[in-house]
C-alpha cells in the first residue's frame, strides 16, 4: 500500500470518520456496512407499503437498520439543504426525482460522486448511472376515473378527452402552480399537448387539492369523476373500489427517482449497500407489484396481470429543471 495511502486511512481511523471500503472488494463494503450498522434514507415514499417491504428485507438480510425521512420533495431537497449547509452530516443516501439532484448539483455541494453500485450494471434501457446518481425507479401519472360515474363509451382515451365539455367542473387535480406531480403533469403537457391545452384545461375549472393518497379516496367516493394526475401506484391498493386508472394514448408524464450518497455520509458503505439491495430484482419486483416501472432487467416481467400495463406503460416524458421556473410562473397565470 502506497505509504500516502496508508497515512489518509490512519489520519481518518484516528479520527474517527467512515471510511468507504474499495470498490473492487464489495465483500468488504458488506462487511463495513454491517460495522456501521445503520443507514438513514431521506426519500418521497409518503408511507408506501412497498418502500417498507424493501427496508424490512434489507434489515433481515444483512441485520443493518434503517431510518427513513419521508417527506415531499421540496421540503426533503430542503431539509438536506440546511443541514448540509450548517456541517450538519446526519443522512446517508436520498431518494428523490432527477430534477431535484440536478437542482442540488447546481446550487449546492450536498451529493459526493456515485461510488460503484454493482447492480447498477443490470439497468435496462434507457436508464443508465450518471456520475453523482443511478436510477431507482419510474413512477408514472395517469387518469383516475369513477366507473360508476363515467360512461364505458366516455373512459378518456387521450389527454385531449379531459378538455370535453362534459367534465367540467368534475375535474379533481393534484396542485398545478407549486413543484409536485400537479406541476410535472402541467410541465409534461405543455410540452406533448400544444400550447393551447393547459390554457383549455385552466377553462374546466379543476378543483386543487394536496392529498395526494386521499383524493383517489374522493373519486371513489364520486366527490368528482376524474383525478389527474393519478401516481399509478398510490391506485394499486383501491382494489374492489369504483375506480379505474387510464394510460391515455400519447403515454405517461413520469417523474424518475434517483439514489444519491450525501456528503460525509456518516455510514457510507451501509448507503452503498441499501442502494444495491434496492436495485436487486427482487425489489424492483416488489415496485412493479405496485405498479411502477422498475429499472433493472428482470424485473417488470415478474409483475403480476394486474400491474403488467403499469409495469411495462408507455412513458410521454418528465419535467425539466430548466424549464421549470417558466411552468410555475405559467400555471400561476392561468390558476390564479
């Protein structure tokens, strides 16, 4: 060992920091991770059933436990934001949409470079690992309908079919003006639908609301007839409920997430480790259950009748950061 070499890793022991094992030894990060024995997750997960699955398997595997931060992703970008700025080095990893790092990348120091992830050698096209991130997983937005108050012959084919006399003022839609799935929709259709389609959509009067898991609750219910835009995955536990998730024609808006080590993570090895078993097939099985589509091979041909549309869904595009100011300046305009 080069005696440099050797001096840093004495320096860091001496001070107690972590060190992160060679990328070309991952016995060795498995076995670091387990010394470190925790990981904190920052992430966007809301509760879901299947991020807790994932966290309980990696926990029973390899006896390492998990703390999870679940928050929505201005308050998360903020929350690590803030305690990056003030030296402040509690997280490990985060989970969160593409735009947000590239947002972090830009404006702040807070995500070291992506150490080697080995199963991030089995992503399926087109995902693939940047330098400081590697894909998680897809989560795709649709339609939301009350079957028993939307006619078979007028179930929306197109995003178009929204703008029909018929469902104005039946509209129910996630917030369009502040970030969020609301805005990615309006970012997305913007840009796939014609200039004058948000400008139509703003005349159907949709009522706003930020419950995300609760206003499908509402279209089952038959509060309204339509939600937009329905997270394919927070509809797969409404089995048995009036309700009815479409994938319109042209695709689906999608949000990607993406793991990122934080910097001076205080268990950096236990991160690398909870983001391979995340990219295991095994578990991208469990987000194609839930119907999501997962990023590794393998994986969406395990999901089951019910969540084989979702898995493998038509993708129509996702917000870009750089238009981003634009859109919610544009979404105030016509949502007053």
């Amino acid at each position: 060992m080069h005696a440099l070499f050797r001096l840093t890793l004495a320096a860091l022991f001496s001070l107690g920091l972590p060190v992160a094992a060679q990328a070309d030894d991952w016995n060795g990060v498995v076995d670091a991770a387990k010394k470190e024995g925790k990981v904190v997750v920052y992430n966007m997960a809301l509760g879901a059933p299947y991020f807790t699955a994932v966290i309980k398997s990696f926990e029973r595997k390899y006896g390492i436990s998990v703390e999870s931060l679940d928050l929505r992703a201005s308050e998360l970008a903020e929350r690590i934001r803030t305690e990056q700025s003030a030296g402040r080095f509690l997280g490990d990893a985060e989970m969160i949409t593409t735009t947000m790092i590239e947002e972090q990348l830009k404006n702040g120091d807070f995500i070291q470079k992506l150490p080697p992830i080995p199963n991030a050698s089995n992503l399926r096209p087109p995902f693939a690992t940047t330098p400081h991130s590697v894909p998680a997983y897809v989560q795709p937005m649709g339609i939301l309908i009350n079957t028993r108050l939307v006619k078979d012959e007028d179930v929306p084919k197109s995003w178009n079919d929204l703008n029909s006399p018929k469902w104005k003022g039946k509209i129910l839609s996630d917030d369009m003006r502040p970030l969020g799935s609301g805005n990615t929709l309006f970012a997305v259709l913007q840009n796939n639908m014609g200039k004058d389609f948000n400008e139509k959509l703003a005349e159907q009067k949709p009522v706003f609301s930020r419950d995300m898991r609760n206003d499908a609750r509402r279209i089952a219910r038959g509060e309204y007839a339509l939600y937009i835009p329905q997270v394919f995955a927070f509809a797969s536990d409404l089995k048995g409920l009036p309700v009815k998730v479409i994938i319109p024609e042209e695709g689906a808006p999608y949000a990607q997430m993406e793991f990122a080590v934080l910097k001076n993570a205080p268990h950096p090895n236990a991160a690398r480790l909870f983001i391979e078993h995340f990219l295991d097939p095994d578990s991208q099985a469990l987000y194609a259950n839930a119907w999501m589509l997962p990023v590794v091979k393998g994986a969406a041909e395990r999901a089951n009748a019910d969540a084989q549309p979702f898995a493998n869904a038509k993708l129509m595009g996702m917000a870009k950061l750089s238009e981003r100011p634009g859109m919610m300046d544009l979404a105030k305009k016509l949502y007053p």
